[in-house]
C-alpha cells in the first residue's frame, strides 16, 4: 500500500494556507469519502454528539438503526440535526507552538430530520446507505426480507444549511522564525485499508467480491 | 508501510461482536490514539458540532484557538460540551445487508466547559494539546511568546461523564445465511502516517525531530 505516494501534496500550488470553501461539488465530495459522520442533536437541553453511518441521495442525508430512531423518539416529530465530517490530511508542524494545526477537510450539515415512513423512501434510503460504504453490495448481499426492513428505521435529513473547511499545506511560520535550526513541514495522515478477512465460513471458497474493491478504491489511500 | 500486519485482528479470541465498556483506562487510550475529536455545543438552541484537536490532562479535556472560545462567548459563563471521538477499524460485510456494520471504538464525553483564566492552567492547557498530537514537540519548537499565549483562548472540558462503545470482529449473520455462496468478513481501516514532508525551508538540512516518529507511532497502523 503506497500511502507516500498519494499524499505527497503539491504544496508549491497551493497559495492560501487557510480557506473556506463553500461549494456543493466540494462539499458532496468530503461527504461522500466519509465513512462515518458525527450526528449532533439537542437531548434534554443537552448537546449529544454520536457516530453514525450515512447514505446521501441529492440533498437529504440518510441515518439508519436504532441510534437513528432514539434522535426522534416519535414518529411525526422532527428535529434540528447537525452532521460533521472530517478528514485528517496531515499534523502541520510548525518552528513555533503557536502555528501547530492540522490540515483537514470538513463539512458541517445544519438541517431538520424526520422518520422516513413512505415505503419507497425508506427502501431508496437502505440501499443509500449499504452503497455509501459499499459500492455495489446491495446486489451482491442476501435481498433484505420485510420482517428487516420493518425493523429498520430510517431519518432523513434535509440540508438546510452547509458549509465546508479545507485547510491545506505547509506551516505558515514568522518570518523570523525561518532562521531557526527547527524543523518545520507536515506528517501526512490518511486512512488506509487492507486486504479483506474473510471469517471463515464460505461456502464458495471465498473471492472478495467487486464492492470490497470499490470500497478499498473509495476510503483508502 | 504495513498496514495489513497490524490490522489482521484475532477473530477467534472475540467472543461478543458488540460490547459496551465504560473503563476509564479504555476511554483514556480511545482519546490518547485520537488527533481529532467532535465536539458538540447547542448554539441558540441549535445543535453544532465542530471537529477540533484537544489535549487530556487527568479528566479535563482543554480545547485552544478562536473556536473553541466562539463556543462560550463570555469568560465566567459555563456551557454543556459532548466531545465525541471515533476510530474507525474495519467495514463489516455481511451475507444479508441488514447485518452490514463497522468496527470501531468510540468515546462520548459529557461535562461543562469553561474558560481557562489561571495563567499556569493556561499555559498546561497548551502544552498538552501540542504534546497530544506530537510528543515532544513543545521543547522542540521556538517557546510561545507572551502575546501569542494571550492570543490563545482555552477552554476546560471537566469529564463528568463518559462512556466507550466497542465493536470488533466478524459480521454475524443469521445462521441459514452461512450456505449462500455470498462473501462474508472484514475490510480493514486504519489510519496511516506517511514519512514527513518538510516545506524546504529549513536551516538544519530537514532532519525530522523526534516527536515526529512519536507521532507516527503513536497514530499510524
């Protein structure tokens, strides 16, 4: 796995150490490199922030399970939701403390969610969601039986509001501080992933099917 | 880089697929392995969550720079802070897609926040988000001037409470699905560190410090 390959960055192209980035392509894309997003609702007055997996068709966000379900104990209500990811580009390390950060790509979704209750919706949402983390498996698995699917339940959530935030390159130092004998650039960091374990138990032998490679393509570096 | 020799987890001694663990020991080594958290406030009765870096000092958690206090607007109030962080281990392919998951380790933190005003909490609070991300690195690098330390806001995250969610191992199918000829196992996902890139500036030749190795050590597979 040729991590340093891919993440040697073209720093000599990039201008602005620091930038926002707001438009709908970028922030489709962070979402859709994200394996897990971290779902923040309002429990009792109380913030509540939860990992959760997600499928995106358009503009709506889908969450699924029994965590989903506990964000709106009743169906027919709604509720405000924000939805963050981020990826983990590299540690930036600068000559002084203070000009430490990270690069990194977020997106932060604002929008109102509610339970998924047409049948259409909510089988278009499962699919979403198993495709998300693995292209092409929903053909692939066992078709989901109706006793599931009822045991499924499914948010949606409409974007109201996005923004994403890039931050890229190398440290931005004092000038002063460049005559100093200290080290200064980034730690690159990304996800990796490797070859697939199977458990044991296949029938067929067990050939990673073409999803895993999807998946390995989409997620890893 | 061998991602794939750290990650081949031992399946067979995995007994419970999910298990919840609310040991402090665990909760301390899920945050100390990771370089963001999520950190969610209510803002105007809204749900926010805004990724940051941290460091941990016993149970307080310190949060540095313009976000964290945009979080509180004012010194002497308090608010209720959930930090969340998640490490994603693997892509749990099932037979059928209603058993698909992921293995992770999670932990969500509860507590009250609060602007540091001590000046030595101030100055531990910063030590300890820069030695979070690379041991080492505060003697390494040019000391923080007096102007930059006034120019750092802090918050203190007082852990009042916290819990750990674990998932590892193989899917678990429904038995019947054990016969179909459809592959069943673990994708797994680890965050990598790449050799660092220096911004070609350096005085000394570019010799990484110690801290660096520390760092990849300490957050890559």
């Amino acid at each position: 796995m040729n991590v340093e390959a891919k993440l040697q960055p073209p720093y000599a192209r990039v201008r602005a150490a620091n930038r926002a980035d707001y438009d709908r392509a970028t922030i489709h894309a962070i979402l859709d490199a994200a394996i897990v997003a971290h779902v923040g609702f309002v429990d009792d007055g109380r913030p509540m922030v939860i990992p959760m997996i997600f499928g995106l068709i358009g503009d709506t966000i889908y969450l699924h399970g029994a965590k989903a379900t506990r964000i709106i104990k009743r169906v027919g209500e709604t509720a405000p939701l924000c939805l963050t990811v981020t990826h983990v580009d590299g540690l930036v390390v600068a000559r002084s403390a203070f000009h430490h950060s990270i690069n990194y790509r977020s997106a932060v979704i604002h929008g109102t969610a509610r339970h998924v209750t047409d049948s259409q919706e909510h089988e278009r949402a499962l699919v979403a969601v198993t495709e998300h983390l693995l292209p092409g498996r929903w053909d692939e698995a066992r078709p989901m039986t109706e006793k599931e699917s009822r045991a499924t339940g499914v948010l949606a959530l409409d974007i109201e509001a996005a923004s994403a935030k890039i931050r890229q390159g190398p440290p931005v130092d004092d000038e002063a501080d460049h005559d100093l004998p200290i080290w200064g650039g980034v730690l690159p960091v990304a996800t990796a992933i490797a070859a697939p374990v199977h458990d044991g138990r296949m029938a067929d032998g067990g050939v990673p099917p073409a999803s895993l490679l999807k998946a390995r393509r989409k997620f890893g570096a």
